[in-house]
C-alpha cells in the first residue's frame, strides 16, 4: 500500500466556500474515487490556505489514471480549479505532486 501526501494552496478569500464545497462532495465523484483505488483519503486546510491531502492506494499513477478517464473527475477539476493558487494552467490534480516520506511509525 502506496502512502501519498500532498499540498495545495487554496486562496484565502475562497476557504469557506472551498469548504462547503467539500461539506457536499458529488456522489459520483465520490465514487469514482473509490472504483478508482483512492482509499483512506483525506484534506486538512489550514486558515491561510494550505491544504495537505493524503491517500492510501495500491498504485498512485494507476489511481490517478483511473480518475483521469472518469469524466466526473474533468468536471470537478473544472469547478475545483478557481479556488486554488499557483497551478499555472493546470488542473489540481494535475498540480498536486506527492510529497517524500522520510519517517513512518508502523
């Protein structure tokens, strides 16, 4: 099992929308996301916009490959993408890039 974590910057003045938005993820998203091999995941957002996500998955590019041939994933990117900082033409999917472990306790 593939522990993966990652960071975003939300913008400060869309956080509790961002929030909301996540308060009501679309079923189908949440769906795909689990056909998909995306389990145990999770966003923290901090108060100035840092948002840590991690995931657990069997395969990392094979999870992000599912989600790209899902079409609710392109329609949520699209909708997602306005909240966030620095993504330079990208998708949030796209922009997101695994952080390194360096300690795990088992």
């Amino acid at each position: 099992m593939q522990r993966v974590c990652f960071l975003l910057k939300v913008r400060e003045d869309r956080l509790d929308e961002y929030r909301e938005r996540h308060a009501a993820v679309w079923p189908e998203m949440l769906e795909a996301l689990s056909a998909t091999g995306w389990r145990n995941y999770s966003l923290f957002l901090r108060e100035d916009g840092l948002l840590v996500g991690y995931l657990e998955t069997e395969d990392f590019a094979a999870a992000q490959a599912g989600m790209e041939a899902a079409g609710v994933n392109a329609r949520w990117q699209a909708e997602m993408a306005p909240f966030f900082e620095s993504l330079d033409g990208a998708r949030p999917d796209e922009a997101m890039r695994p952080l390194t472990e360096v300690f795990h306790l088992a």
